[in-house]
C-alpha cells in the first residue's frame, strides 16, 4: 500500500550553492531495506531499469555513453560496484553522482545533481529537479518492494503520485527558503514552474 506521508518523510533533501565554484547542487538521500548489490543492479542494470524508471541504451562502463527513452543521456565519469555512479546527464556540466552506503540491515542512496549556478539560477532551480528525484527515489523503493509490475511512467501519472508531487514541491519550497538561497521572488516564480510541471497529467491527443 502505498503512504504518501511515509514516502514523503523517507527522503533527506537539501540544497547548496558553491559560490567558489558557481554550481549549485541539489541532494536526496533514502535508507532502503536491501543489500548494496541489489540496489545497485537496479540502478545500473539495463534489465531492471526500465521496470522503474526508464529505459536505457548505451554503454554503464567508464568512457561509455547512455541514453534515457524520452529522457537525459550523458557519459560515464565514475562505476565503482556497489558504492559510487557518476554521470553526466542532459549536458557535460550537468553531473549526477550517486553513492551508495550498507549497513548490515539497509542501504542508504545519496544522489546528487550539481549544475552551472547561471543554468539553475540560484538555490530556487532545486525546484526544477529535485521533485523528479524525490519520484526516482520512491519508484525505486516500490521497485524493490516489488510492488511496481507495469508501466512506470503510468504509475508517475497515477492519483497518489500526483498527490506526492504536489507535497514534494512544498517540501522543496521548504528546503530552499532554509537554504537561504534564493530570493522569495525566485522561489515563487519556481514553485509555480515545478507545480506545473509535476502535478499536470499529460492527457492524450484527439
């Protein structure tokens, strides 16, 4: 059965603007029931991905390349089984590095996305992405739960899905105003976008 509010809480969020280096980098983090080599075989596994995320073509090895359907691609910068996935995605400055921690009982995913600060804008562009990451993280868990047997994006579109979309986007509305930054201009014109784009069902032509 699927909670909202405890999949909600399950997710670490935060934000952070590197004004040394002008990027700003938006992090999730969640604590799954699984060992390390599992999760990490759905993360990288041509077979499992598109069962709860997308599917992908292309080369998961260092100097290789992939390709989302419908999504980013980007290169391979880093594959160290099972602790660390560092890729580019949508663009060479676009980085997303994954790592991976066990615990006897669990595995812990931390990714995070840095961009360019003049891509993201300021702190608000976190609201650009990070709901989709929070959608990531939660198709993951229900993936390894088993719970996931159909089309993935189909499930991204279901009513429990747009009701956590809209509680992530506060969230994120949340984590960045903390952060301090952004202005609350910045944050309004962004929580607007990503509530648009995240809580709008795609409806069928004709």
């Amino acid at each position: 059965m699927f909670d909202m509010l405890e999949e909600i809480a399950a997710i670490h969020r935060a934000v952070a603007v590197d004004s040394t280096a002008d990027v700003v980098s938006v992090t999730v983090a969640r604590t799954y029931d699984a060992d390390a080599d599992d999760v990490w075989d759905a993360l990288t596994s041509p077979e499992r991905l598109p069962r709860w995320f997308y599917p992908v073509t292309g080369d998961l090895v260092v100097g290789g390349s992939f390709q989302l359907e419908g999504n980013a691609g980007g290169d391979v910068l880093a594959c160290e089984r099972p602790t660390l996935l560092r890729v580019t995605f949508g663009g060479p400055q676009s980085v997303v590095e994954v790592r991976l921690a066990e615990t006897p009982a669990a595995t812990t995913v931390e990714l995070t996305h840095t961009v360019p600060l003049a891509m993201a804008g300021s702190g608000a562009g976190a609201l650009f992405v990070g709901p989709g990451w929070d959608g990531a993280l939660v198709a993951l868990a229900r993936h390894l739960r088993g719970e996931l047997t159909g089309d993935p994006l189909a499930a991204a579109d279901a009513p429990e899905m747009i009701r956590f979309n809209r509680e992530s986007v506060d969230r994120w509305t949340a984590v960045v105003e903390r952060s301090g930054t952004a202005g609350d201009a910045e944050v309004a014109g962004a929580r607007e976008m990503a509530l648009a784009q995240y809580t709008t069902v795609p409806t069928a032509e004709g």
